[in-house]
C-alpha cells in the first residue's frame, strides 16, 4: 500500500486505489486456486496485416472454473505496479 501512497499523485485515483485494495485482499484471502500456470504471448489480428500482443502472467483454477486476474491490466502502468505488488503482499 506505501507504494500506491508514493507513486500516485493524483489524490483520487490513489484514494480509489487504497479503497478497493483491501476489499480484493479479502476477496482472494479464502481463495486457494487448484492449479496456476503462466501463459505464453500471443498475437491477435485488429486489422490487415496488424497483429497485437498479448502477454499475460498467469491464469488460475478454482473448483473447476478457469480466471484470468484482472489486475494483470495494471501490471503495465508504473503506478499501477505498486497496486499489483500491493495486492499480492498481504501487508502486516
């Protein structure tokens, strides 16, 4: 949480971010995945001859259904990392 309080300077984009960080930690504090794998890069056509990556971290398993984390969106914003390291650290 101090790294969404350091690199985040807008006052209500890191506000937003306080507010919603404990509500997921526990959300996913009862969660225990059966399985978790990375996932290889791939590429998807928006156009002729355009083809965009995709490269997400990771996917998981609970009880038979697959989920792909949401958070690995902000994963590629500075700020946003801090919210991604924040979120896995289950803090004190």
């Amino acid at each position: 949480m101090e790294g969404i309080r350091r690199s985040v300077r807008r006052v209500s984009v890191r506000d937003n971010l306080l507010g919603v960080m404990p509500l997921i930690r526990d959300h996913f504090e009862g969660v225990s995945p059966d399985f978790f794998q990375t996932v290889e890069r791939r590429y998807y056509p928006v156009g002729r001859g355009l083809m965009v990556p995709f490269d997400p971290p990771m996917i998981y398993g609970v009880g038979g259904q697959l989920y792909f984390p949401w958070f690995q969106f902000l994963a590629t914003e500075s700020a946003c990392k801090a919210a991604y390291v924040a979120f896995r650290d289950p803090g004190p």
